[in-house]
C-alpha cells in the first residue's frame, strides 16, 4: 500500500542526477529500492487498482518504467534515469496510443493523459474525426477551459494543418495531444491519498481517452 513519497525521495533523485555512474549507483541500491522504487511501484499499483474499480471497461494495463536507460541510446548520458513513470492504456506498444501516465522527478512531479508518440496517420485520422464532428471536440475543449488542473500539451506543426476556429486551433494543430498537471515534489507526492486522487483527475480526462481511442487507429 502506498503510503506517500518523502523528502528523501527527492534528495536521492537529485543525488542521482549529480552521480549518474554504475559505482555510485550500485553503492546506494538499497537506498534505492527503500526511497523511490518501493513506494513508486506501490502508487502505481494502487493507482491501477482503483481505475480498475472505477473504469473495468477500458481494458487498462499497468506499465512501469525500469530505472535503467536504453544501453543503445544514452548520447552521453548517464546509464540512469533522472525520472521515473507509470502508465495505464488499452493499446500494444509500450509508448503508442493514448495512455493515462504519471511521472516524478527531483524537482517535480506530473501526471495526465495523451500521447508519448503519435503517428502522422494517427494525428490525421484525429483531423479528420474532428472535420467530421467538430462539435464533440468543442464540449471537451470547453471542459478544459473551464478547469485548472489540467493544460493542453504536445508540439506544435510549424504550418497549422488547417483553421477550424480559434476554440480548436490549438488541439487540430498539433503533431502530438496530451494534457498534463505538473507540481513541484511535494504536497500531494507526500500523502497515501495519492492513488485516489490521481483516480478523481483521471476520471476527468476519461472522455478525452476514449475520443482519441476512437479516432487515432492502432498500428502495427
């Protein structure tokens, strides 16, 4: 059972960050494991459990980043990561297709629904879902507007794909969708209350899941 992440959690995140090298590391393993894999994997677990509860019908899967970074990608960096992630998806591939994720740092912490990776197929199958209905795109986008948990992300094209209204502009123009919470570690990170509330700002975004699970085709 999660029980909440603790100031020590950051101060070894941070550390990690300063001693990004296999000696350092596996000197303070145990460290490790205590402060932020344990509880990460608790929260994670919790999380999936009470979305589970709540939503049976979206079919979720839990996935957990591993500490360690892809031998085969570093480019200079050190052999770890500065952040750890969970994610929760109906979808093959372990970073395709929208997902529910949550993700902490040293600094801060985040969490939200969207995509890692979003095809170009992908992004204009939404387009066209969108010119089709534009209406159902607008009340969820007024459902953004009139919150403040939650922010529109993802890149931009550097030429819009096309003009469909001041309100929808910014989510037709984008080459990847995603809206995401970020706060700075602490608060919520520190409370056994976490998995629920990640549970409550979950449940907001659902709808949003299930459009893009509707309009952006599974590939591969």
């Amino acid at each position: 059972m999660f029980r909440g992440f603790t100031k020590q959690t950051s101060r070894f995140m941070w550390d990690l960050a300063f001693n990004n090298e296999r000696p350092w590391f596996n000197e303070h393993k145990q460290e490790f494991e205590a402060l932020v894999m344990t509880p990460f994997k608790e929260l994670a677990r919790d999380t999936y459990d009470e979305m589970q509860r709540r939503y049976p019908e979206l079919g979720l899967e839990l996935h957990v980043s591993r500490i360690y970074r892809d031998a085969r990608r570093l480019h200079g960096k050190g052999p770890y990561k500065d952040h750890l992630w969970f994610s929760l998806k109906n979808w093959e591939g372990l970073l395709q297709g929208p997902m529910f994720w949550f993700e902490i740092g040293a600094a801060d912490y985040s969490y939200g629904m969207g995509f890692y990776s979003a095809t170009a197929s992908q992004m204009a199958s939404f387009r066209a879902g969108v010119d089709a209905n534009p209406a159902r795109l607008e009340r969820l986008a007024k459902m953004v507007e009139g919150q403040e948990e939650f922010r529109l992300d993802g890149e931009e094209y550097r030429r819009p794909k096309g003009d469909v209204g001041e309100l929808l502009n910014p989510w037709y123009n984008r080459k990847c969708l995603g809206l995401e919470c970020r706060r700075d570690f602490g608060g919520e990170a520190l409370k056994p209350t976490l998995p629920r509330k990640l549970a409550d700002s979950f449940g907001f975004l659902v709808p949003f899941y299930e459009f893009f699970m509707e309009l952006c085709p599974r590939e591969g």
